[in-house]
C-alpha cells in the first residue's frame, strides 16, 4: 500500500481500534486462477482473526494460505471549498479522505464444533449487543444450529504484518482540516459524520 510518511500510522492500537469498529473486511487470496476477494465479518481475538465462511466458499478449501485482509474506515469527498487557503490561492483541489488497515496473514481452517460455537456466540454478543430485545445462539433450536455448524467452516488469520493509512488531511494547516470537519458536517452525507469524528480525534490524538 502506497504510504505517504503525514499518512502512515503505526500505532497498533489505534489499528485493532479501526478494526474492531469495523469488522466488515475483504479477504483477499491469490491462486492458480488469479486474485479473488470475499467479503466477511472479523473478529480479533489474542492477536488473531477469527470468522467463518460457507462450506462452498474457496477460502474454506485454501488452509495455510496467505491472505491480505483489507478493514475500510470511513471516507469520503473533500471540496477544495472547504478550505480557507482556497479562497487565498485558489490553489487547492479535490481529493478523498479515507481510514485503512491492511492485515497480512495466514489463514488456518477450522471445522471443530465447539470452536464454532463459540465465535458464533461471541459474534452474536457483539452485534446484538445495540439492540432492544438480543438475540442468543441459544434462541434457535438446537438441532437447527448443529446443522448450520456442519453447514460453516472457521477462519483462523495469523497477523504477520499491520499496515495502517489514515489519510486525514494531515499534510495540510490547521485552518484547513478545521474547515474539513465543518463542512462534513454540514454535509452530513453518509459516513460524514464518522470521517469528522476521526478526524476530530486525530487532532485530539496530535495536541
């Protein structure tokens, strides 16, 4: 990943931060056929990535792979309008303000019950966490579960290396990413609200 120094971030907590805050990643693997990606939820458990595929999904036949996981942050457009310098020098331009970790690692498969049981229920706890009535593993009929664990294979990912780029207008003054913040928030379009809250916090993070 092309990492400008303003944009690289090292901090492993900030990192397991993004991740966790979104879970959603794309699994990236490479083959006799080419690259292929698929789309699952992550967890990070001891240093790890646990989740789970369909038993047709490739990933549940490519044990001791190496694979690329690639967490998305919020982003979105950023007019040069927004910037006070613009009106000074007009010498501003668009671009994309973004937050992303990528994770590479080796995969592991697992098909053991119990190990499944239990990511299901830890993944359940954490998304249902929000919700007014929650829902439990438990809820469902124990024999329906036992067939959809026959059904899945585990995901384990080792994490070999961690690359994180935030680029957050940091190669820019103050006035400017202040004036950023304003207008995602009067913008107010989907993901603003997040980009401006971790921009907010990247501020707070360098005072």
């Amino acid at each position: 990943m092309y990492q400008p120094t303003h944009f690289r971030v090292a901090d492993g907590e900030k990192l397991h931060a993004l991740m966790r805050a979104y879970p959603f990643a794309t699994v990236v693997t490479g083959g006799q056929g080419g690259l292929a990606a698929n789309h699952l939820p992550l967890e990070l458990v001891d240093g790890k990535l646990h989740g789970h595929v369909a038993c047709g999904n490739e990933l549940s036949r490519l044990d001791g792979a190496e694979v690329l996981v690639i967490f998305r942050g919020p982003d979105g457009y950023v007019s040069p309008n927004w910037y006070p310098s613009k009106r000074e020098t007009h010498r501003e331009v668009p671009t994309w303000n973004y937050a992303v970790v990528h994770v590479h690692g080796r995969l592991r498969t697992v098909s053991d019950a119990a190990w499944l049981r239990q990511l299901l229920e830890r993944l359940t706890a954490r998304h249902e966490a929000g919700q007014p009535e929650t829902w439990r593993v438990s809820d469902a009929p124990e024999d329906h579960i036992e067939k959809l664990l026959r059904a899945i294979v585990g995901l384990e990912i080792s994490i070999d290396r961690i690359e994180g780029k935030f680029k957050l207008s940091q190669n820019h003054p103050d006035a400017n990413r202040a004036g950023v913040v304003a207008g995602l928030g009067e913008r107010a379009g989907r993901g603003d609200a997040a980009l401006a809250e971790l921009m907010s916090q990247e501020e707070r993070d360098r005072s």
